[in-house]
C-alpha cells in the first residue's frame, strides 16, 4: 500500500499553455475595453467645452454692444451739451448787445450832426468796434426794397420814381447777430404811384406801335 501525506490534496494537472492563454485574453480585453470608454469622455469634454464657449461669446457680445450702446450715448450727450452751450452763449451776447443799442443809437445821431468829436468820438469808435467783434452788424439802406422780415415801416408813402415797395428813409438802422435779427431797421416807405405804371406802359405800348420814339 501506498502512504498517502495527510494535509496535501492532490489537484488535477493543469497545463501550463492554457494560463497564459487566458492570461492574454484578460490583457487584449483590458484596452479594447478603454479604448471604448476613452473615447466617450472624449465627446462629452468637447460638448462642454463647446457649450462655453458659446456662452462665452454670447456674453461678450452683449458686453460688446453695450459698451457701443453707452459710447452713442456718450457722443449724444457731448453734442447736446456743446450745442446748449453755444445756444446759451448766443442768447447772452444778444441780450447785453440789445441793451447798448439805444447807445449806439446816439452815437448815430450825434455822427449825423457832427457832433462826435474829441474824446467822445474815440470812445463812440471803441464801442462800435468792441460790438462788432461780438459779432453785431448794421443794417438797412436807403433804397433797398422793403422786406417785412427784417423791415418795420413806420411811415408809408407814395412815389412816381420807385417800382416797388422800397425804403426811402432808414429811421433806425437794424442790428443782427449772424443770421438772427436782434431789431429790424425801422424806415419809412414808398409804394409806386397809383396809376404810374400803366401810363408808363401804355406810353411804352404807343412807342413800339409808332416804331419807336421820333428823332428830332
């Protein structure tokens, strides 16, 4: 008989090719199985990514317009602030040179009846040319046609050499700051004499028809 050794179990052969087979199956199995997940971690990072940049531009171009919309706005406010201040400036010089019109007014009158002489004259010059480069100017003529927008007739009349309504006589003159009247030039009138006109057609139409006025 044959002595078996207590506490050793026999155990059935196992070749030896067939672990390392199996050890290369567990191996090949191992990457095919990372290589399929890797690239799902792959998908997901770049649709986050993607996701905010998105964002990120989106928030940007809010900024973006923002900023545009605030810089108009700025530009606007600039502009109505150069445009009151120019507006205010304007009124201010109109409103002190109003008031020195009633000197410069005597000044007119004493030049008129040569009695600007002496010092009075030198400062009478000075004021006229400080005024003028505020910016005031004269104006109104004798014999100009009247126009009501910057004319105020106080006296009207009628006279056989004028062909339209025209000033004869200037009483004041105007005074205008650029295009702004401060005070229209106040004259007297003359409209053309009833019936003048035709006779000096009719006498015109008799002239042609004769062939003219005669020779003497």
């Amino acid at each position: 008989m044959t002595e078996e050794t207590p506490g050793f179990e026999e155990k059935p052969d196992v070749p030896s090719g067939a672990a390392a087979d199996d050890a290369a199956e567990a191996a090949e199995a191992s990457p095919a199985e990372e290589s399929t997940a890797a690239p799902a971690g792959d998908a997901n990072q770049t649709a986050g990514l993607t996701a905010q940049l998105d964002q990120t531009r989106t928030a940007l171009s809010e900024r973006t317009a923002d900023l545009q919309r605030l810089q108009a706005e700025y530009q606007n406010y600039r502009r109505r602030v150069e445009r009151d201040r120019v507006a205010v400036k304007e009124v201010a010089v109109a409103n002190l040179l109003t008031e020195l019109l009633p000197v410069l007014d005597d000044i007119g009158r004493a030049r008129e009846h040569g009695e600007l002489v002496g010092g009075f004259k030198s400062v009478a010059e000075s004021l006229e040319t400080t005024v003028a480069k505020m910016g005031l100017q004269q104006f109104g003529k004798e014999g100009e046609p009247f126009d009501p927008t910057v004319h105020e007739a106080l006296m009207h009349s009628y006279a056989p050499d004028v062909t339209e309504t025209t000033c004869v006589a200037i009483l004041q003159p105007g005074y205008r700051i650029g295009e702004r009247t401060i005070r229209p030039a106040r004259v007297a009138v003359a409209e053309p004499q009833p019936g003048a006109a035709p006779a000096a057609k009719e006498e015109k139409s008799a002239d042609e028809e004769n062939g003219g006025p005669e020779e003497g």
